[in-house]
C-alpha cells in the first residue's frame, strides 16, 4: 500500500489478493473501509462504496472462480481526493456483460441472483467491465463529506423574492 498527501488531501494505492472464499470478503471490506474512512476518502455513514465492493467480491468469488480456492481475486483500490476507484478481478472465463438479465423484471423479481451488478451500477458512479467481464472496474466520485452535495431547504418557496 502506498499513501501520500498533498494539498488536495490523501492519495491511496493499494493491492490485495484474496482467495476464493466467501468468508474472505467480510475481513478485506472491513478492514479497507476502515482505512478509507480514516483518511477521510469515504465519509462516515456512506455505504455506497462498501455495497458495492462486496458484491463485486462475491461475483468474482462465486460467479467467475466458483469457489475454487485454488485461485484468488485481485482487487486494487485507488483513493484519491475526488474519487474512490476500485477493480476486482478474478480467474474465471468471464460473462457476456451485455446478456445479464434485468432483476428488475417479473420474471426475475424472485430469484436468488441476478442483482449484484444492478446494485454496483446504481450505487457508484461508473462501472465497466473488461477482458470479457473478468474485471469489474468501479469508481465513486465525490466521496469528501458534503462534495457535490446540494442543499435544500424544506420548504421549497423559502429562498424566492416576495
């Protein structure tokens, strides 16, 4: 891991490598969100990062390892001041990125998977896949507490001219 600081705030470069278990995940994400909470790269409170890692690590996990501990996920992770971006990648063959099924749809309401890759999307601010769908790239923009946020007054006639 490297961390350096400058006037615009903390830079995070780090790579990690974990094995094909599902009892991995928990331990990495907890530790690493500690870390980027603590360098004030992920304010207090947002989950969105947290969410979305751990279903990309569990996707690589199940989905393109198949739980087979012989292999690892690579997973890097990049803080800089206004942005979090982070890849995971796994051993297996990949998936057709463009033939994933719609959670959202009837007949997909009630399945046990399919929802992993609609969550990272709408939680982060861009996700693409690479090498046929064997590494996921995410990245959050913002993630200073209060960047990018607008305010808004309860009453929405409060601030017009009389």
């Amino acid at each position: 891991m490297r961390t350096v600081h400058d006037h615009r705030g903390p830079h995070i470069a780090l790579e990690h490598s974990l094995p094909s278990e599902v009892t991995a995940i928990s331990p990495f994400v907890d530790r690493l969100m500690l870390l980027l909470r603590k360098c004030g790269c992920v304010p207090e409170g947002v989950s969105d990062v947290e969410i979305a890692l751990r279903e990309a690590l569990a996707n690589a996990i199940i989905h393109g390892n198949h739980g087979d501990r012989r292999k690892y996920v690579q997973v890097t992770c990049r803080c800089e001041p206004d942005e979090v971006s982070i890849a995971v990648k796994d051993e297996g063959k990949g998936f057709n990125v463009d033939n994933l099924p719609d959670p959202t749809a009837t007949e997909n309401i009630e399945s046990a998977h399919g929802r992993g890759i609609h969550m990272m999307k709408a939680l982060m601010d861009e996700v693409r896949f690479e090498n046929g769908g064997v590494v996921v790239h995410m990245r959050k923009l913002n993630m200073r507490k209060g960047a990018g946020l607008k305010l808004l007054t309860k009453d929405p006639h409060e601030n017009e001219t009389r």
